[in-house]
C-alpha cells in the first residue's frame, strides 16, 4: 500500500484511507500509466467502487486528487452528480470524439463542460486538503497545474487531440495561468490565454 515517513502524509493516508474502506471502495495501486493513451495516472470509479494510482514520483498528488473525487461522490457534490444527469457519460464521449467515432455536436460541447466543471471544483477541494494536512505539496504550484489542466480540456475541444507538445506544460503559458484555482476557467477562458495555449498545444 502507500507509506510516508512524513508525519503529516502518514496521519492523512490514515483518514483518507479508513474513510475509503469505510465506503466499501477498493485501494489499487498500478505499476505502469494506467491508461497511456489518454495519460491517466489515477481514478475514482463510482461504479466499480474503486479508487486506482499510478505510483509514480507524484503518487501523493494522484491520491489526493482522487481521493477529492471520493469525497464529491460522498458528499452528491452538484459537479460530480452532473455526470449522471443525462443519457450518455460524458468521459465516453469525449473519448470517442478525439478518437474520432463520433462528430463534435451540443452533446460533446456540454460533455466538456461537465469535465472542466467537474475538475476544477475536484482540485479545488484537493487543494484544501493538502493545506488542511499541511501535505508535502507545492500549493501554488498545484492550483496553477490545476488551471492549466482545464486549459488543456479547452484545447483539446478546439484542436481533438489528447497529445500537447511540450511547449504547452513550459513556463511560457504556466507564467501567464493564475496560481489560484479559477473554476470560471472551466466555462470560458481569458482569449490572450486561450489563443497562447492553442498555439503551444
């Protein structure tokens, strides 16, 4: 399972851990990328009642983003219920449009927005966690990760690809993203930070 030396990480992996278990949801931990096509390092899956990291060098941040999910999901948080206000799931259509199965329509557009929505108010609520744990984490830097992460959703509407070049995760763009979380992002962007991450992306 997981282990810290830090005191602060280990009492953390403690209550988040015996409130998991509480919930009936599985712990996995996953030695490789669990989905390389899509770069997904971590999940909360409602379904199958299963929490899954990657436990690479940022195996803390997964779980704790993760574990933000969870916490949606037992709390029926209005962002994380959206998902299943309509008569399809919004991952899955997204994932079919970028792999080109399906044409981009009303559907796709709101399924995005549900995505963003649903993101920024999950690293919102992680970002408290890591201040309230007082966890090992740069705080500004995770909230500005946590912007650029919804900027990349917007791109990837706009461009249908899931693969940016590495200019997009550069100082360039991640100089001009706020280094507090801005859940406006997730509806519409600045237009100087849109049009530079397009042209990074």
């Amino acid at each position: 399972m997981f282990c810290s030396r830090n005191p602060r990480v280990k009492k953390f992996l403690e209550v988040a851990i015996k409130d998991l278990k509480l919930h009936n949801v599985k712990i996995k931990l996953h030695r490789r990328t669990i989905d390389p096509k899509f770069q997904i390092d971590g999940y909360f899956d409602d379904c199958a009642m299963e929490l899954g990291v990657y436990k690479n060098h940022r195996w803390l941040e997964t779980f704790v983003h993760e574990y933000a999910h969870f916490l949606q999901w037992k709390q029926d948080e209005s962002t994380f219920a959206a998902y299943y206000k309509y008569d399809y799931d919004p991952v899955k259509l997204v994932e079919n449009y970028v792999q080109r199965r399906v044409a981009y329509g009303k559907k796709v557009k709101n399924a995005f927005k549900v995505i963003r929505r649903n993101e920024a108010c999950c690293d919102k609520l992680a970002a408290n966690l890591i201040k309230k744990y007082c966890l090992p984490i740069n705080l500004e830097k995770y909230r500005r990760e946590a912007n650029r992460q919804i900027v990349f959703y917007h791109c990837v509407e706009l461009k249908r690809s899931w693969e940016p070049s590495n200019k997009f995760y550069g100082d360039f763009l991640g100089q001009m993203i706020p280094s507090k979380i801005k859940k406006s992002y997730a509806d519409k962007l600045p237009q100087e930070i849109l049009q530079t991450a397009l042209k990074l992306f």
